[in-house]
C-alpha cells in the first residue's frame, strides 16, 4: 500500500512538473513569431499624453536605468545611456487579431512611456508616434496579463526603417544558440481625445522583454542575478573589492546575494588582471565560454557596432544558478546590419577592440580560438548560412507595410563572407 501511495505522489509530482514546464514553454507563444502581426489600440486621455510629452532625452534626476517618484506619486524611469526623462502615463488598451478572430486581450489603466537613447533624440516631437514605447500592463495594479506576458517594448524604426533588423538579428541569435528575445510585429493605433481618433502610428516590432518570465523560460528556474551594464567600455571590468562600487555599472534588477557579489567581482577581476596562465585556467569557472563565443560570432556577423563588442551597452549579463557561470544576452539591434559606422563589418576571427579584453584573451588562447573556429564553421552550414538569411528575410519582408531599405544585401554579403572564411580553412 506504501508503495501504491508512493508511486501515486511522485506521479503527480512529476505531472505537476510537466504541467508547469508547459506552461513556461508557451508562454507568449500566441504573441511571438516572427512573422505575426497583431493590431493594438492604445487610448490615452490628454491630460496623461502632456505627461508622456513632459519626456526629455536627458535630465532624468537620477542614475541611469533607476526609478523614483514625485512628490504627487507619478513613477519616472531614467534612461539606462543618456540618463533621459521617462515619466509613466495612465492609458487602456486593446489587443486585436489581424486575422479577424476578434480581441485577443483588453486592459484598463496599463503603464506606458517613451524609451530610447539616441533613437529617442532621433525622434521628432513633431511626429511623437514615430519613437519607441514601452507597456506594462501591471505598472498601476492592473491584474491580468497577455498570454501570461505583461511587459511590451515597441520599436518604430526610428533608427531601422526597414523594420527589419531586430526580428532577423534576435533570430539569428537564437538560431546559433544564445539566448535571445522574440519579436512579433504591431500595428499601433491611438486615441487621444482632441488630439487624434483611430490614429495609425504604423508599424512597431514588439521585442520580447528580458525579465524573469524570459529567464524561466529561456534559462530555467530563471532565478539568477540579471545585470543591465551601461558604460563599461570594454563590458566587464574590475570596480575593486567594494560591491558598491560594481552596482551603478552593472545595475542589477534586485539586490544580489553576497555569493552572488563574490562571483561576480572575482570575474570582473579576473577578467581585467593580466596573468595570461591564471585567465587560461580560471574563466571556465566564471564563464560560459561556449554560450560567449557564439554571443561574439552573431555580434560580429550582424556588425552590432552598438553593442557589448563594440560600445558599452545594449546586452544582459545573467549569472545562471544552474551552471555557476556567466552568460551574455543582446539586446537592442536596431544599428547593426550597416546602421552605424559598421558597412564594412567586424572581421568574423578578431571581432574586438583594444578595449575588449575579455574577448582578446579568450580568442588569444589557440585552444579557445580552435573551438570558435569549429564554431564558426558550424554556424556557416546554420544560422549564417545564405539558405537561412534567405528564408529568414523572406519570411519578415512579408510582414506590414512602410519599410524602407531591406537589410537583405548586407546579410547576403554578411553570409558569403563567412562561406569564403570558412572555405578557405580547407
């Protein structure tokens, strides 16, 4: 009888498990595709769009990526590079299906704001439709979420007017093997009563948010230390033996524990020391280096000057309790692709600058440079592949209207590139 009750309670131990690991694994999957387009009404009083007009690209009052509020309890988002002025405003919205099925999902006084760095300053307060936002349906207590997602990024295009290059890039990513988020398309629509009825703000791709819900899903439990570095030049950098001194850089989404702290200074420290032989035999104790070089190889390939290889932002530094170490997450693609100073590209097998340390070290150990080399290699018969670029840009090219300048040649180019690498190797 023990025995029958036993086997009953770890039946349903693993049922409850199974039914769980379900539903991390769907979660967003009737909202992320890469060729889904969905049609969202967003309404917004006038007395809450002045406030969202109240935005500014600099002088948010704090460190950058933090929030605070004022005195009357409006929440002010800082913005993570220029440290801008994002005040959340009051809005409702409404989910409809572009294929007719009718209102997918519908919400009462969501958060929504403005959000961007140089696409922001890009943006015209002329045409304030035409800049990136920001949703989060729970933001003032409103219960309920979208296919059990409830923060949404949408991009205009501002700096991407094909529209294009983040759904092909975190595509790209996902296809070689690094943790990425997914797209969707959008069309916006807002009402603002004495300002605009029905108005079309055009075509947004809607990019997966990084947060715990990604993490549970892409890097189960998911309950690791996020980090957001912004001004590291180089990404990864000794601050001292101080934990207080690594928090403004790397700002991290919660307190992190003191083991945590010690993981990460120590991997900092190591990375900026120059003992060759101790780096050699201490990084695969702090690092993914399998997850980083493919990191480094889609980075290189899409040219992502904008990025931890070739500035000091736009990706996410996850400490992964599941394995101890370290692994990199992009973010933010829309100057890859030839959009910024980078027409020519990154050399595929010395994708860094002086300032890189942690990638010249790694690559400039023969044994790690033979591995990204297999890896290269591999990701030419894959993710970099012409049949692939090709059956990715088609499938998006497909998607709304409006673009301009198909990244198309770029990523063809970007492809032979690697085919011609790689053959010569032969």
């Amino acid at each position: 009888m023990k025995s029958a009750i036993l086997g009953a309670i770890v039946a349903l131990g693993l049922f409850c498990v199974s039914v769980d690991a379900q539903k991390a694994a769907t979660v967003g999957d009737k909202i992320f595709g890469i060729a889904k387009l969905h049609k969202i009404r967003l309404t917004i009083s006038a007395a809450e769009w002045a406030v969202l007009q109240s935005s500014n690209a600099r002088n948010g009052g704090a460190t950058g990526g933090t929030d605070y509020r004022l005195a009357d309890g409006r929440l002010i988002h800082v913005g993570s590079g220029f440290a801008g002025y994002f005040p959340w405003a009051h809005a409702d919205v409404r989910m409809d299906d572009t294929a007719g099925l009718g209102v997918q999902a519908e919400f009462k006084d969501v958060g929504i704001r403005y959000k961007g760095n140089f696409s922001f300053t890009s943006s015209s307060a002329a045409a304030p439709l035409f800049a990136n936002f920001k949703l989060k349906i729970d933001l003032h207590g409103t219960k309920g979420s979208w296919d059990g997602e409830k923060t949404f990024n949408f991009q205009a295009g501002v700096l991407d007017q094909s529209r294009m290059k983040e759904a092909l890039g975190f595509a790209i990513f996902r296809a070689a093997g690094v943790p990425a988020p997914r797209t969707a398309y959008a069309e916006l629509i807002f009402t603002v009563p004495g300002l605009y009825q029905d108005v079309a703000g055009g075509l947004y791709t809607m990019v997966e948010d990084v947060n715990g819900r990604f993490l549970e899903r892409e890097l189960p439990p998911g309950t690791g230390l996020i980090m957001k570095p912004e001004g590291l030049r180089g990404g990864i950098l000794s601050k001292g033996d101080s934990w207080s001194a690594y928090v403004t850089a790397l700002r991290p989404d919660r307190d992190a524990t003191p083991r945590e702290q010690k993981h990460i200074m120590e991997f900092s420290q190591l990375v900026s020391q120059t003992d060759v032989q101790l780096f050699r035999s201490k990084i695969g104790t702090y690092l993914d280096v399998d997850e980083f070089l493919r990191f480094v190889a889609v980075n290189a390939f899409i040219v992502n000057t904008d990025s931890y290889i070739g500035g000091g932002h736009n990706y996410y530094v996850y400490l992964d309790p599941k394995v101890d170490k370290v692994r990199f997450i992009p973010w933010d693609l829309d100057l890859s692709m030839g959009g910024r100073n980078g027409v020519n590209g990154f050399d595929l097998l010395k994708p860094y600058s002086n300032e890189q340390a942690l990638i010249y070290w790694l690559l400039d150990d023969p044994a790690v440079m033979a591995r990204y080399r297999d890896i290269l290699k591999e990701l030419s018969t894959t993710a970099f592949s012409p049949a692939a670029i090709t059956k990715l840009v088609d499938s998006v090219e497909k998607v709304g209207t409006g673009r301009y300048g198909s990244p198309r040649a770029f990523l063809d180019g970007r492809a032979a590139y690697a085919q011609q690498m790689v053959a010569g190797w032969k």
